[in-house]
C-alpha cells in the first residue's frame, strides 16, 4: 500500500511538513511509502467558515498541483508492483 496527501498550496507549498495523522496511519497500514502533493484552493468553492479561515492564514488561492510529479509517482509504483510480480513464484 502507498499512502498520498494533498493539500499544500503555494509557491514553495506551505504548510510543508508532513501531515499530523500520517506516520501512525502509515505504521498501521504498513504502506510502502507517503507523499505529499501540492493542492488546489478555489475560492469559489469555499464557504464564508473556509474562507475566512484560508484569509487568516493567508493560504493563496489557485492550482499548485503538479501532475507530472503525480504520473512520475505513479509510474514507481506501477513498475515497484510489475517488478514484484514478476518475482513472485507461480
């Protein structure tokens, strides 16, 4: 299993440690590994509450996802799993 989180905006995302939850999540799970990818904030979306929070904390609106970075990490994976099962006893 391979954990992902998103959220981070900005240019250098922020906020840019790791999320709270993740490492106790990630030892019960025993995933392979954890990433962090950079997220969208639209301001359209957001009600008065998430609003005001995202002005408070100065969070800059826009699409700071990187889908290169996605694929490439995708890609890892799928040839971390082909070269297991090519490996793996019949």
């Amino acid at each position: 299993m391979w954990l992902f989180s998103s959220g981070p905006v900005g240019d250098p995302p922020k906020p840019d440690e790791d999320p709270v939850d993740v490492a106790g999540i990630a030892e019960t799970t025993r995933s392979r590994a954890h990433r962090v990818f950079a997220g969208k904030l639209g301001r359209a979306k957001l009600g008065f509450g998430e609003k005001a929070i995202a002005t408070a904390l100065r969070a800059p609106y826009g699409d700071f996802r990187d889908w290169h970075a996605i694929r490439d990490w995708a890609t890892e994976i799928a040839e971390s799993l082909q070269a297991q099962r090519s490996t793996a006893p019949s």
